[in-house]
C-alpha cells in the first residue's frame, strides 16, 4: 500500500512541478527505447541507409501517387558536413509507371540515428513541425513569386519516436556558404525581399488564431519552450570555450546578462503580429536560383514574430562592413517591411517598432545558438568552421546593436508583460563608440570617485549614513537651506548673491551665471554669461545646418567682462560685441539681443553677425537645491567618508541652480552669409552661489527635448546630471518633464545610470553614448550622438569643457499600455574636466542663504 501510495505522489509531482519539455525528452526516450525491442513505429521509416528499397520508396509515393511504379533506386549520403542533426539521402530513380511526371532525382531527409541527436530535437517537436511544414503547408508557396520551397512528395512523422521522412525534390542553384558572407547590397535587398514574401502570405492570418485550421503549428510562447534560461546557464561556459575567441571581447563580457533574461527575452519576442517563420533563417538554410532566394530546413519553423527571420538573415549571413556603410542594416529593415505591406494588405508599416523586434530578435537568435551548443553535434572541422563564420556574424550585430543593454531596459520597463522567469535587472551599463577628440589637447585630471565598500559592517554603517542624510536632503528648506521654493520669481530672478562676497574671501569663488540654449533640427546654440567681482565669462555657440559653427572669437578662451545693467539685465561688451539677456517678466519672459563678430569654428573666419531671441517658459521652475531626487542625493553623500571638515565643506561650497525649458524665436544675420530664423526649444538656467572651477571634479550634462514620433503630442523636457565635487563624488540629477501632464514641478529622476569612474575619464568624450533613467515610476532609455564638439576652458585654465551640440533618441514603455513609445529630439550635452595641475580652493564659509 506504501508503495501505491509513494508511486502516486511521484506521478502527483511529476505531473505538476516537471517542465513540459523534460517529460517529452523521458516520453521520446521511453518510447525510442520500446523501440529498440518492440517496433512500435511501424516499417515503413529509415533507419539505415538499407532501408531505402524499391518496395519501401515506392509505399511511401503512392500516398500521393498512388499509380506510381518504381523500377530501380540508388540511394547515396549527401550533406555530411552540414553538421546538422538529420541524414540526407540523394535518390536516383528509374520508373515503370510516372504518369505524375515525378523527376529521376529527389531528396530524403530523415534524423540521425543516436538517441543523443533524436532527443532534444523530438522533445522540442522540431523533427514534427519540419515534416508538417512540408507536407501540409509548403503547397502553399508553390505560385508566390519570388521565393522558393523545395517541392515535397511525401513525408511521415512518428509523434511516439520522433522518427520522420521527408521526400522533396532537389535543390538547384547556389547554395549560401557561410564563409562567404552576403557582401553585395543588391543581393541583400533581394534576400530580404524574398523573406518578405514568405512571410507575406500567412501574415496576422485568421488561420492561425485559435480555431484556425494552422492553429496546431508550435507557437513561440508555446509551454514546451520553457527551459531557455535552464538551457543557457548550463550551455554558457562550454560555449564560450569553444567559440569566445572568436566573439568581440566586450560582447564577451556582457553575454553572461543574458543568462537572467533568456526565458524572458524569448517570450518577448512572440508578441507582435502573428507569423509563420522558419525561425532558422541564415546562408546554408537558403540558397539562389538567380535573383530569387529559396528557404529550406524547417526545423525551427513555429509561429512567432517575423523579425526573428529577419535578424538572423541580415545579422548572421551578411558582412558586417556592409551593414555599416549607407546605415545599410536599418535601411534592408524597412526594405523588408516595405515588400511585407506590398504583399499583404494588412500589414501597418511602423519602422521604429520594427527595429525595435529587431534588436530583440537578434537576443532570441543569440540565446538560442548558447543553448543549443551542447545539442548540436558539430561532428567534422568543416560545420565548426562554418558555424564559427556564422555565430561571429551574429554576435557582431548583437554589439553593435547594443542589444544586451537594450533588452535588459525593455524587460525592466515592461512590468506588466507576462513573461516567464524572474526580471530583477540593473540599469545598462554606458555603452560609448567612436570618442570624438577634444578641441584643446588638454591632459585632464583623473578624479577621485567613491564607490560602496564591500562587507556587511559596511553595508550597515553606509544604511545608517543614508539614513541621516536623507533625513537632512528631504528637509522643506533644501538641501542647504535656501528654502526657494517659497520666495517670489522677482525675488529669486533678481537677486545678485555677488553683493554678499565683495571684499570678503569668497571674492574670487562668487559667480552668478545665466544660460540659454535653443535646438532644432536646422539651427542650434547656446549662450551663457556669468558675472564675477573681478572678472566675468561667456560662451556662445551657434550651429547652423550646411553652414557651420559660430563662436565667440576669443574661443575657446572664455574669460571676459560681465556687468549687470539695473536689476534684470546682465551684459557683456568688448569694443567689438555685445550681448545682453534681459529679463522681461520673471521665470517667463527674456530677450536675448546680440550684435558684434563671431568666428567660424572650422576656418577661423571673422563673421559680422547680429541676433535676437525671445524666449517664452514652457514649464514651471526647477530647482536642484530643493527639487532633485532625496534619495539619490542621500545614497551620493552615503559614500562619502563623514567627519566635521566634510560637512563644513559641504555647508560652505553650496550654490542655487535652478533650470526650465522654454521656446525661442528670432533670427541671425551672418553679413557675409544669410539671415535665418530661428524656432526652437531649449533649456535656461540660472546658478549662483560659490563655484571654483578647480573644485569641481568631473561632470557630465545632458539636456535636451524629445518629441514622440508620428503622435501630435507635445515635447519632453529633460535634463540628466552627473557630477563630481570633493564632498559628492558621485552625484546624480535629473527630472522628465512631460507637457502633456503638467505638473506644478517636474518629477525628479530617481534612478540614473552611469559612473563617472568609468565613464570618458580620459578627456575624450564618445561619439555616441546610451544611458537610462527612472522618473516618476517610468524607466526611460536615450542614445546620444554628438554632431558637433566645442572645446572651452574655464577660469584660470582650471577646467576643459567639450560641449557639444546632439541628437537624442529616447524610448520607454507606456505605463498603462506596456507598449514602446518613441521620440526623437535635439540637445546638447557638457563633458568637463578639471585640468591636471589646476589647484581647487577649498570652501571655509558660504554665501548667505538665498532668502
């Protein structure tokens, strides 16, 4: 009874708790091993090349053709160093009776014979959806112009073995080779194309839908494909001995996150318009009969999202310099996707969704490859060295997509998505290519960042300090006391701190700075001038499209003289220029008037010039002394070592900085060029208080607009911060302001991406750089490409800031919908760095507190 009862919860347990995909492997083992001593599965399959008769041949045709006479049969093994998990027979066949025309050559495909090959690939139903693909659905494809599938004859599948047959008709042209990658952009177009139409005909099919007559096709969320991230934890190491060595060394770093997210990444890539895909699609499953591209092996062949077809034809079978040149891999994409809707009228062209499936197919191809490492038999030198062109390929594109990062920020955006496997993930870490070279050739100082101690004593002490520095940041009075948010806009607009220092030892520290930026698509600049007692500076940059830049002519020197005019104008004059803001209603209205000569940037040319701006808020006041992230600021204090000089340094070195953006309007006339108007978006900022150039360490500075694509909603406004001063080492601030959800005050960002210790410390910004972000609850996700770079220094050659002007492309998932909204915009972003040999001052007292 004891026995029945153990036996019961045994079945019980297995029943409930084993992955569906391990019972098909102990159901097909079971059954391959009754096999072996009772035939179970009938006569007519092929075990051995012996079983390949007249008599066996000819049963297996007149399922189809039923009057058909088979004379004579030479069988012979082809395709032996393919390396794949199926025996391919090449027929030669003399008839009696061929009425049906049937040819004298066709093709047999059957498993390989070792249980270690028929079980992966029976429990996966691999081995089943091939045949089926075959002999139920290829017919299908038998008048679509401009794709091939091999004709079928006739095919069986054992659902108990696993065994199966396929008799196809040979196929003629040329066979892809992956040493020879696809390197001609025509034949890429016309590969794409053919995918295209392959897809085109079941396309977001009724057919396959539940009660559909393909409905029994396996699907890509299918509960059989449950085990990837078992499979890639225990496939990850052999794969990398094996194929390390021949993958980008960063990809190699970064192909262990994948190990988290594989089941996840999987699931991911099923959502999307349903599709027949062949799910294995690269150069030796194609082949070329002039400029039409046929598809064969359809062992992956389920239904799934159409870019996984895509991905691995672009990413695996074609040169990767190709790919670079004329942004060749995007535009094959929207190629594809333009023969998709011209094929099938109900596809909906979205170029930015598609690339987005792209990039995480690309994962779901790479994933798959790992964890197939172990499964797949690679039994002669020449599928090795073919699969080592192909998996590089592949892995190429994966980087140079920066897919890893990018999935990892989708899946821990995507919340609501039901995925399978836990999403517990960091941010991204930086991704940068391409370092653009500074202006000045400057040897920069290599500053001291503070980073969290290992060890439990140190993770109590660091709970404690953040604790009592969240306590302190959170106060109504802000971070240093200034407590802003309750004086007037005249009152903060209009004060000038600077009287507090005159004569004091704070006289050379005090500064009051004011910054206005504007960006678009043709015209972008900034201008900022700061008043000091002794001394004064100012930038101004002004870039126009298939003109040039434009600079103050003493660049990158920024030392001048800045005087105030009564209490809402600041200006500037040499003799030769003049530039003045003027505040016309405070936190809403300035006017910026220019008049003088600016210097081309690339030909040193002298310009005469003249401007004039209006610039209108578009959004409420934000201030980083009150307004900016309490817990981020309090973990950035956390790390610092505490003491009685920390905190009278921290006390003394504060200053008011608070920022908006608005919309500008106005023109520049360059006399020796065109006058031009002027329309755009941007940021302003004012800060005041104690700044020593020296003292600051390392900053970074994005800010930037960012308007959704193909909606009529209105623009983003953002501004990320990281920065680097002796008594916040590793400071972070931000805030996402969204017009279409107006707020009293922009939320702040909570969480940022980025270590300035890692991040350019050489003094050479990247050309392109992504990092991610949280606001009020929503991870975002932002590319940066830089267009043109400025190279300014600061005080007494105390600091190089390169500052460039930039488009942004940003991402993140709708909260409600859980569907990727993008928008694209304009900025610019500040790298600065103290220069080695500069000297800080050390702050001893402060200012007096603003109000």
């Amino acid at each position: 009874m004891l026995v029945i009862y153990i036996l019961i919860v045994l079945g019980l347990c297995y029943s409930l708790f084993v992955p569906r995909f391990i019972k098909k492997i102990v159901e097909a083992m079971t059954y391959i091993t009754l096999n072996k001593f009772v035939n179970i599965q009938g006569n007519n399959y092929i075990q051995v090349q012996e079983d390949i008769t007249v008599s066996w041949l000819q049963i297996a045709l007149r399922e189809r053709y039923p009057n058909v006479v088979i004379d004579s049969v030479q069988s012979e093994i082809i395709g032996a160093d393919m390396g794949n998990a199926s025996t391919i027979y090449k027929l030669e066949i003399e008839y009696d009776e061929n009425t049906y025309n049937l040819p004298p050559v066709m093709i047999i495909k059957t498993p390989k014979g070792n249980i270690s090959n028929m079980l992966p690939f029976t429990a996966a139903r691999m081995f089943e959806m091939e045949t089926y693909f075959y002999t139920r659905i290829s017919s299908e494809f038998k008048d679509v112009e401009g794709v091939l599938i091999p004709h079928c004859f006739g095919g069986k599948y054992c659902n108990k073995t696993g065994n199966f047959y396929i008799i196809m008709a040979p196929i003629t042209g040329q066979f892809g080779k992956e040493k020879q990658p696809i390197n001609n952009i025509e034949i890429a177009e016309n590969a794409v194309r053919s995918i295209a139409r392959f897809h085109a005909i079941h396309y977001n099919s009724e057919r396959l839908d539940e009660g559909g007559d393909l409905n029994w096709v396996l699907k890509q969320d299918s509960e059989l494909l449950g085990m990837n991230q078992f499979f890639i934890k225990h496939s990850m190491k052999p794969f990398l001995t094996r194929f390390g060595e021949h993958l980008p060394e960063e990809l190699v770093s970064n192909l262990p996150k994948l190990v988290s997210i594989a089941q996840n990444i999987h699931d991911y890539c099923a959502r999307g318009p349903k599709c027949l895909i062949q799910g294995d699609c690269h150069l030796e499953n194609t082949y070329f009969v002039g400029e039409v591209m046929g598809i064969y092996d359809f062992q992956m062949f389920r239904i799934g999202n159409s870019m996984i077809d895509v991905s691995c034809y672009i990413g695996g079978s074609m040169d990767s310099d190709m790919l670079n040149i004329d942004n060749n891999e995007k535009r094959l994409i929207k190629i594809y996707l333009e023969e998709l809707a011209l094929n099938n009228p109900n596809v909906e062209i979205n170029y930015e969704e598609t690339y987005h499936m792209y990039k995480m197919c690309l994962l779901i191809n790479i994933i798959w490859n790992i964890s197939a490492v172990n499964a797949i038999p690679f039994d002669n030198e020449c599928s090795v060295s073919d699969y080592v062109c192909y998996i590089s390929r592949l892995s190429e594109s994966v980087q140079r997509n920066d897919c890893i990062d990018y999935g990892l920020f989708i899946l821990a955006s995507s919340k609501k998505l039901n995925l399978r496997g836990k999403r517990n993930f960091e941010f991204p870490a930086i991704q940068q290519t391409n370092g653009l070279l500074p202006t000045e050739d400057i040897e920069v100082h290599q500053a001291r960042i503070s980073t969290p101690k290992n060890g439990i004593l140190n993770s109590i002490i660091r709970y404690i300090k953040y604790k009592v520095m969240y306590k302190l940041t959170s106060s109504k009075k802000g971070h240093h006391g200034q407590k802003v948010t309750d004086l007037s806009d005249a009152y903060l607009e209009e004060k000038k701190s600077l009287d507090y220092a005159i004569d004091s030892e704070l006289e050379d520290q005090a500064f009051d700075s004011y910054y206005f930026s504007c960006f678009s698509k043709d015209i972008s600049l900034g201008l900022r001038l700061c008043k000091r007692i002794n001394a004064g500076e100012i930038w101004i940059g002004i870039s126009i499209k298939n003109v040039g830049v434009f600079i103050y002519e003493n660049h990158p020197s920024t030392s001048c003289n800045v005087e105030y005019r009564g209490d809402r104008c600041i200006y500037f004059e040499d003799g030769s220029s003049m530039m003045e803001f003027i505040c016309i209603e405070p936190m809403k209205l300035w006017k910026i008037n220019f008049e003088g000569v600016l210097k081309h940037q690339e030909t040193n040319e002298i310009v005469s010039a003249k401007f004039e701006l209006d610039y209108n808020h578009e959004m409420p006041m934000f201030s980083f002394g009150t307004h900016v992230s309490p817990e981020l600021v309090a973990h950035s204090l956390s790390l610092e070592p505490f003491s009685k000089q920390f905190f009278d340094e921290l006390k003394a070195s504060h200053q008011e900085h608070y920022e908006q953006f608005g919309s500008y309007n106005g023109f520049i006339t360059l006399d020796q060029f065109d006058t031009y108007s002027i329309n755009g978006l941007g940021m302003r900022d004012r800060a005041f208080g104690i700044r020593d150039w020296a003292y600051l360490q390392r900053y970074v500075m994005n800010y930037f607009y960012i308007k959704e694509t193909n909606t009529d909603q209105l623009p983003m406004f953002i501004c990320k911060t990281l920065a680097s001063l002796p008594t916040i080492t590793n400071g972070k601030f931000g805030f996402v302001y969204d017009q279409n959800y107006p707020k009293d005050v922009a939320p702040y960002m909570s969480a940022i991406s980025g270590k300035l210790e890692e991040l350019c410390i050489d003094g050479i910004p990247p050309e392109t750089l992504t990092l991610t972000f949280e606001s009020d609850g929503i991870l975002y996700w932002v590319k940066i490409k830089a267009k043109e770079s400025l190279g300014l220094i600061m005080g007494n050659h105390q600091m190089l800031v390169n500052w460039r002007f930039c488009k942004y492309k940003l991402l993140w998932v709708d909260p409600d919908t859980n569907e990727i909204r993008i928008g694209k915009g304009f900025g610019a972003n500040e790298f600065g760095y103290r220069i080695k040999g500069a000297l800080p001052v050390k702050p001893k007292s402060s200012l007096k507190p603003v109000g």
